[in-house]
C-alpha cells in the first residue's frame, strides 16, 4: 500500500529545514502538522497528504454543509451572488478590465480557463463578457452542477488534459485555489505554458501576515488537509517570478470579521472599519494578485 503522508522539500526553496508551528486535527480527526520553511518562511503542511488522502475532504458535504472548512449551501444563489461580487471587486481594485479592452482590441476571441473553478460562477460570469472561458476542477458534484448550466467544464487533473491547450488562453484564474494544490510552482509553470505570449493570471487566496500570526492554529484559513501552502505576498510573487510571470497589480482584503445574518448595526460598523483599515495597511488575510506572463 502507498503511503498516503510524505515529508517534502520547501515548495519554494526546496529547502528540507522547517520549523513546526502546531499540529490541527482535522474533521475527520486525523493530525496533520504545520510547519515553517526555516530557509524562506513558507507555511505548509508537511509531511503532506497526497490527492488520494485529500479526496474525502471535498465529498458534497463540503460543499453544503455550513462548517469552518465549507459553505452554507454553496449552490445557493446568495453564496453564488456573494462569490461573484468578490470577483467582480477583486478585478476592479486590480484594475483588470482596463487590461481586457486592451486584450479585445488585439484578439478577435479571448480564452480564459479557471482552475478550481468548481461550480462554474467565475466561468459564467466572464463568459458574460463574451470570452470563451473554460473551468476545471477534481470536484464531481460541482462539475456536474455547472455543465447543467452550458458551461464548458472538464471534471479531473488539469495536468493530465490533452484537451486543455498549451498557448491557447489570454486569461488563467486561480481564485482560492492555489492553497490547495499539492505543487504550486508546477501550477505556475504550466500556466505559463498555456497563456499566450501576452496571458494574464490572476490569483485571489489567504495571506499569511499579521491576522495569521495573531491567531496562529485559530486563524479563519488554517483549514488542513484542504489547504496545504500559505502564502505571504512576497512569496507567492517569488514563486510566480521563478515560473516566468511579473506582478502588475495586487490588494489586500479581508479583516476576519465576516458577513452575518442579523447583525447588529454595532458589528456591521465594525466589520467595515476593520475591513477598511487593513486593506489600507495591507495586513488583509486573503490577497488577490495580477501577474502576465513575461515575453520571452
């Protein structure tokens, strides 16, 4: 039997030195240990789970049972309606669409693909706008819940499709995607292979700074075995450097306080001073970034 837990070198710096933070339990009760790349600070879960580990963890439960690792019925449409809305924010503070007129004047057909696209609603949405946008996900509930509504969705390993194209799209999301997969540098890699020579990437996920450090195993995003990598800006714009993308835009949200039912006038005030004032400082908890592929 294959093991389904291995120790792995630093996904960054491939260093094999790291510092243990804390161990979490969890909702299948199993251990999983966090640690620190003791050479360039990564956090990650290592010794890692491998996919077949993962797997149970994104059973339909996860997606509509409301706990700290899923959602409140993600096919709802107020969820759908909430998740559009950040997208929508997270491209304008990144000033995108400024770059996708500049995209349709140089294409007659723009390809997006969004990876971890789940149940579809970034492919819909873009599509909308009349790209050719595609999504992939290892997910087969939301896979199947998207193709009913006619959009393109391929259900397994985006690194194994030959029907998913090197130099074919202009546009790869990754939206809160990227902590889950087991190898991010190849994920940047291979997205460089299939932009073409003037791709966009765009990335939104939890950011590992202040909030994080506070609250340490309690922090809203420790979420293992779902999430495996937290990043800090820097070293994700380290790793996407390395793969052969520069930065042109990013932002910082999120103070921890989320969206309630019935909240108070007291805590909706708070929620959006606090929401204010990190992404001023730039101390938000989750970050989205714009990257392009750089010419070769």
């Amino acid at each position: 039997m294959k093991t389904l837990h291995c120790k792995i070198p630093c996904n960054l710096c491939n260093s094999r030195n790291f510092t243990h933070l804390f161990n979490i339990n969890s909702t299948r009760n199993e251990k999983f240990q966090v640690v620190s790349c003791s050479s360039c600070g990564l956090k990650q879960v290592n010794p890692q789970p491998n996919i077949t580990a993962v797997k149970p963890y994104y059973s339909d439960t996860y997606f509509l049972k409301r706990n700290e690792r899923g959602y409140d019925n993600y096919y709802s449409e107020s969820v759908r309606n909430e998740i559009c809305r950040v997208y929508e924010k997270n491209l304008s503070d990144l000033n995108f669409w400024k770059h996708e007129r500049g995209l349709k004047k140089k294409h007659k057909i723009l390809h997006s693909l969004d990876l971890g696209c789940a149940a579809g609603y970034f492919v819909e949405l873009i599509k909308k706008r009349h790209w050719q946008a595609e999504g992939i996900d290892l997910a087969k509930g939301p896979v199947l819940a998207a193709r009913k509504r006619n959009l393109k969705i391929h259900l397994g390993d985006w690194f194994s499709k030959s029907s998913i194209r090197s130099g074919k799209y202009h546009l790869i999301t990754l939206w809160a995607s990227i902590e889950h997969m087991h190898n991010p540098y190849e994920v940047f890699k291979r997205s460089v292979k299939l932009l073409k020579a003037d791709g966009h990437l765009i990335i939104s996920t939890c950011c590992y700074n202040y909030l994080a450090k506070l609250q340490g195993k309690n922090w809203r995003f420790m979420n293992v075995p779902e999430h495996l990598y937290f990043f800090n800006q820097a070293q994700i714009t380290k790793m996407a450097k390395k793969a052969g993308f520069r930065l042109i835009s990013s932002v910082s949200y999120g103070s921890g306080l989320t969206k309630k039912k019935d909240a108070s006038y007291l805590y909706k005030t708070a929620k959006f001073l606090a929401d204010w004032l990190v992404k001023k400082l730039k101390q938000g908890d989750m970050m989205a970034l714009h990257f392009q592929k750089i010419k070769s």
